[in-house]
C-alpha cells in the first residue's frame, strides 16, 4: 500500500517512453535493411529509398498515436 502511495504524478510519461521503443526500433530495422538491400543491388537505390520513405512515415504515425493517446485517456 506504501508504494502505491509514492508513486504519483503523470504515469503516461512511463507510458510513452515504454511505446516510443518501438518505432525506434522499427525505424533501424528498416533503414538498416534498405541500405542492405542497396548494397547488395545498387540499381534498385531508388525504389527501396521510395518504399523506406513509406515505411518510416507509417512507423512515424504509431510514435504520434503513442504522443496523443495519454491525453485522451483518463
């Protein structure tokens, strides 16, 4: 009962460093991927560079969800 009683203040905060591991890791993956991929295949630097834009602006969007979400909820 003690430590629920020390523990006060915004707890989303937690929260959203906890949700923000993920886009980080997931914006590695892929760009470490495309510069394989270009390595492996130079001819194809543009249309992986076009598909990793995609990528990282879908994985982007889940990090802005994780900002948002703790002023919606209660």
């Amino acid at each position: 009962m003690d430590m629920l009683a020390e523990v006060s203040g915004s707890v989303s905060t937690i929260g959203y460093g906890l949700a923000a591991i993920g886009p980080g890791v997931g914006l590695g993956i892929v760009i470490g991927k495309t510069i394989e991929g270009t390595a492996r295949q130079p001819e194809m630097a543009g249309a992986l560079r076009g598909n990793m834009f995609l990528g990282i602006a879908l994985i982007e969007a889940l990090a802005l969800i994780g900002i948002a979400t703790p002023f919606f909820l209660p």
